[in-house]
C-alpha cells in the first residue's frame, strides 16, 4: 500500500544558487499527483529531494521537513534506508547493461542481501508484470542483456526494477520524454494501475499527460510552487495568473 | 510566493516578432569573397606531405620486421621451435635456448600485474568516485608522473632502497611464513625476480590507473543513479554501478599495463640479477628476454648468438603487439560508449 507524503518547508541549493524555495505540499497516499512547470523550475529538484537523491550531487543540499509514511526523511533515517522505500524512475532508461533482465530487476533485492532464490524469482515475475513487461521478455529472462530491450521497454524494465524492492512511493522523473507516442501511451496505463497499490508523483513536461494520470497537479515556476490542487481544477479554473499562463501557453 | 512581477522578458516562449531587427538573408552576400587559383596546387601539396607522413610511420614498422625476420633466420633455421623451449643458453659452445628468457618475462610480468591491479584500481576508485574535489586533479597529476619517471631511475632506486629493504625486511618475513609454498625459499639476496617483479608493479601502476579513470569517467552518471536510487550504498554503488560497467575497459588497461611490463629493460635488467635459469623460487635471480638482448647484444660476435639474440626480440615484438591491440580494442569498445554486453 502507499503512504502519503508530507512536505513542510522544503528548500533546496546547489551551492550558492537556490533553487527550491519553501515548498509545502501533501501528496495524497494512492493517488498520482504530477508536477509541472517550465524547464529550470525545479521539479526535477523537488522529487529528488523526495528520496535523498538530489543530495548525491557535489554540493547540493536542501532543508526542510519531508515525511513519507511514518518516515521522517531529512531526521533520523539514512539515505540507503529512505530509497529502499521510495522507488526512482529517471527520464533516461537506464537499465544495467552487464546484467540480464532477471537480474536488473533482481539488483535492488540483492544489493539489500536478498537471497531466497525462489522467492526471488517469484518477486522478478510479479514485478516484471506490474510493469507489463513479462510477456515481451519472459523467454529470455537470463539470456538477454537489459541494453538488449528497446526503449520502451527499458523503461518499463526500470519500473520494474523499482517495483521489486516493494516500496510505497513511486517517484517518476519525466518517465516519458525519451519515448515514442506508443510507449508513452504504455507506461501512462501502467501509472493508472501502479497507482492502486503506490503513491505517484510524476514529473512531466506534457500536460495532457498530467491531465491524464495524476489526480493532483502542482505547477513550480522558478523554484517555488505557484500552485497545487485537484489537475481537474489547475487546469479548467486555476487560482493564479501564472498557472493560467503557462497552461494555456503564454510560456514554457 | 509572489513577490516578483510576471515579466515576460524573463521567459522563454514565443514571441511577436520585430521584423526591422530581422536580417534578411536573401539579401546577403552570396559569391565567393576570395578567389584564387593556386589553393587547389597548395591544398594538393598539403595531401601529399599528410600522405608521407603516414606511409612513413606504415614504412618504418615494416622495415623493423623485415630486419628482425631476416636477421634472426639464421637461428631459426638453426633450432627452429625448440629454441623456445630449451633452456641452455651458452654461447661459448653455441647452443641456444630461449626458455628462461621467455620464463622470466612471464612471470615478473604477472608478479607485477598481481601487485599493481589491485593498488591501480584502487587509486583509480578513490580518484574518481570518493576523493575531495581539491585532492582529485594534484592526484591523478601524481599518479601520472610516475609514468614519467625514466626507467633508470626506477632501477637505481630499486638498487639502493628496495633491494636492501627486501633483503633485510621482506624476504626473511616471507620465507618464514610463507616458505612452505615453495616460492619463497632460498638465500634473501634482495636481487631477484621479486625485486624485479615489485619494480614492474610501481611503473604498470600510472597505466592502469589511468586508463581505469578514463573508463570510470565513461560510466553515465544515470548508472551511478539507479543503484543509489535502490537504495545501494556508496561501496554498493561503486561496484554494481560503476566497476561492473567498466570491467572491460579496465580489462583493457591491466592488458596494457601487461604490455608495457613484458617489454620494460632498464629497471628489470638492474634488479633481476640476470641469470638464464627457471628456478621456482622468486627470491632466485632470473633473465628476461628484454634484458638479455639489452646485457648481451654488445657481446654477441658470433653470427648464430647475434641471430639468437635478435629472434628473442623478434618473439618479444610480437607478443607485445598483440597485447597491445588486444587492449586497445577493449579500452575502445568502452570509451565509445557500446559497453560489451553480456548475453548470460
């Protein structure tokens, strides 16, 4: 099951330059909520600042208060600890291309010291098949490199690799934008069903895909959240100016 | 939240258009502003000198092989294979066999590799995934420069300071406790193929290490992204991440770092106390086949020893070409950017 995500005063710096400014959301458990805005904004920040991943980078940081669940990210968890509850998928595909495709979606269980080869195969299976990819791929599990798949593919070998570990939040950082139409199209019916048993938060680039899997859409415009409702409402009757600007196509 | 004015220059998006400030390309210059008739004779010129310059490199391999060929058909008509695998050099009753040479270079080379992999790895790790930034660049200078070092003057450091302390320190120590193997018995006389062995690992350790970064450096930070994002520690990470990517490429650099072992002379030849014997001990001197064409090759008068001498290096030449471009194919498959996969 997903847990819901409480956000109070996030900020966030790479060195010198800020780049979010007190962020406070909640993120309803079970739910897809999307996160929009023009490129630099800081959206791509904000998630990562999610599981902890925005501080691997030389020099960034961030304050503020994050709980996910009952787990209070930026207080007394460690980071290894905070990612293997909240699964990561990246705009790139990047599967590993030394592994075979049981073990790229084995690689989180066994770097957490999972052993049980049964159930190891079980959980491959049952990921690989949350993320629609079992029947493409079933026959040559071991035999085939994960780099063999193609792009879409890949990526929804990704998911799967983050499926396995069973976290409770799926984050989704431009999931879409390397792939084709047909692709997108997948992984977009993937997000309606993941989203019964994971809390989402997609980032994205295209709005109609906002519109059409997240239930809640926060709009980030130069690092700060302009606004965060029901998509329904930022995108019919929107409350500020800025939003109504950029959804309707004045910028970005 | 708020507290700046929408400005629409601040954003990107589209525009209107100011068509005063638009040049107009129809209306541009378009002959040639320069016309000459002697470039295309100079650009000609130009080819053919770039040619020479290329056959020539193409020309002087060649003629290295011809020479070394012809020179050593003398010996190889002589003892043909077998010279390869007899060990009886004596050039005073003119029989000659290769075997210790041969012996000697393969295994001070290994010694080397076993000793420096590790360390050059190791350094190559701390280089590019965990060392403060400030410390990255006067490192790898560092690490560098120890290729830099002529190989005398590994030699004569190896005569006055690592000999003594092998045979003071080291050598007594291993034999004590690890004297049961066999490979470390005999007299301690610091010279030796260990020696030799300790000095080829210092100066393979800069290759490795370096070609071991550039492949490290080649691994797209969304690899090193994904194992942390499931969760993977820093040593996790490195290893599933970032080694496992690169273990061609850094394949490719012990390859070269062997090359560069099997045919080093100077520093060998001064530590490995140049004796043609196999002996199963590495505290006994040795030969390698770089160091007896460098010791005996003034020596050599009669036709037959020359002939020997020079079908060693001609065996030498061969193996270290083929090392060499065995590396340079798996540097390369991981530098472009096509990582070897693997079907299994």
């Amino acid at each position: 099951m997903g847990v819901s995500i409480q956000v109070d005063k996030l900020n966030a710096w790479f060195g010198k330059t800020q780049a979010l400014y007190d962020i406070d959301m909640k993120v309803e458990a079970n739910h897809a909520t999307a996160v929009i805005g023009p490129s630099g904004c800081g959206k791509s920040t904000f998630v990562r600042c999610l599981n902890r991943m925005h501080e691997t980078i030389p020099e960034a940081r961030a304050t503020g208060r994050v709980r996910i669940g009952e787990l209070d990210v930026y207080n007394g968890t460690s980071a290894t600890q905070i990612r293997r509850r909240i699964g990561m998928v990246f705009q790139k595909p990047n599967p590993f291309p030394t592994m075979s495709i049981y073990d790229n979606v084995a690689a989180g269980l066994k770097l957490n010291g999972f052993r049980d080869r049964h159930r190891l195969d079980e959980i491959v299976e049952r990921s690989l098949q949350l993320s629609a990819l079992w029947d493409e791929v079933k026959d040559f599990l071991k035999k085939k490199s994960g780099a063999s798949l193609s792009g879409g593919q890949q990526q929804r070998l990704c998911i799967a690799r983050a499926l396995a570990v069973q976290p409770q939040v799926l984050l989704m950082d431009e999931p879409c934008s390397a792939l084709d139409p047909i692709s997108t199209g997948k992984i977009e019916e993937l997000i309606f069903q993941l989203k019964e048993s994971f809390t989402i938060v997609i980032v994205t680039h295209n709005m109609q895909q906002a519109s059409r899997v997240a239930e809640f859409t926060g709009f980030f415009l130069l690092g700060k959240l302009i606004e965060f409702d029901k998509t329904e409402k930022i995108f019919t009757n929107p409350s500020d100016k800025r939003t109504e600007d950029y959804i309707t196509g004045r910028f970005g | 939240m708020g507290n700046y004015a929408l400005g629409a220059p601040r954003l990107p998006g589209p525009q209107p258009v100011d068509k005063s400030k638009v040049t107009d390309i129809s209306r541009a210059q378009t002959g040639p502003l320069i016309q000459s008739g002697s470039s295309r004779l100079a650009d000609r010129a130009f080819y053919f000198a770039i040619l020479a310059c290329g056959l020539c490199v193409l020309a002087l391999v060649g003629l290295i092989i011809f020479e070394l060929v012809t020179k050593s058909s003398l010996s190889w008509h002589a003892f043909g294979w077998k010279f390869f695998f007899q060990s009886d050099w004596d050039p005073v009753n003119d029989q000659y066999g290769a075997l210790p040479f041969v012996y000697g270079t393969i295994v001070s080379s290994i010694l080397a590799l076993v000793l420096a992999v590790p360390l050059a790895v190791g350094v190559a790790v701390f280089i590019t995934e965990m060392s403060p930034r400030w410390l990255r660049v006067p490192l790898a200078f560092t690490t560098e420069l120890l290729a830099a070092i002529p190989s005398v003057i590994y030699g004569l450091w190896a005569i006055f300071v690592l000999v003594p302390l092998l045979r003071e320190y080291v050598e007594p120590w291993l034999a004590r406790y690890f004297g049961w193997s066999g490979l470390f018995e005999g007299a301690p006389y610091g010279i030796g193929m260990l020696a030799a062995g300790i000095i080829l690992a210092i100066m393979v350790v800069p290759i490795i290490s370096s070609i071991t970064r550039e492949v490290m450096t080649a691994v797209p930070q969304q690899q090193r992204e994904a194992v942390l994002a499931l969760g993977a520690t820093r040593w996790e990470m490195i290893r599933t991440g970032v080694l496992r990517n690169a273990r061609a490429g850094i394949m490719g650099g012990v390859i070269l770092g062997l090359g560069r072992a099997l045919g080093e002379t100077m520093a060998v030849t001064m530590v490995i106390g140049n004796r043609p014997e196999i002996a199963r001990s590495l505290f006994a001197p040795g030969y390698t086949m770089a160091s007896v064409i460098a010791n005996e090759f003034s020596e050599a008068t009669g036709d037959l020893y020359l002939s020997a001498l020079v079908e060693v290096g001609l065996a030498l030449f061969i193996v270290t070409i083929l090392v060499n471009m065995a590396a340079q194919l798996l540097v390369w498959t991981v530098t472009r950017g096509t990582p070897a996969r693997a079907n299994g």
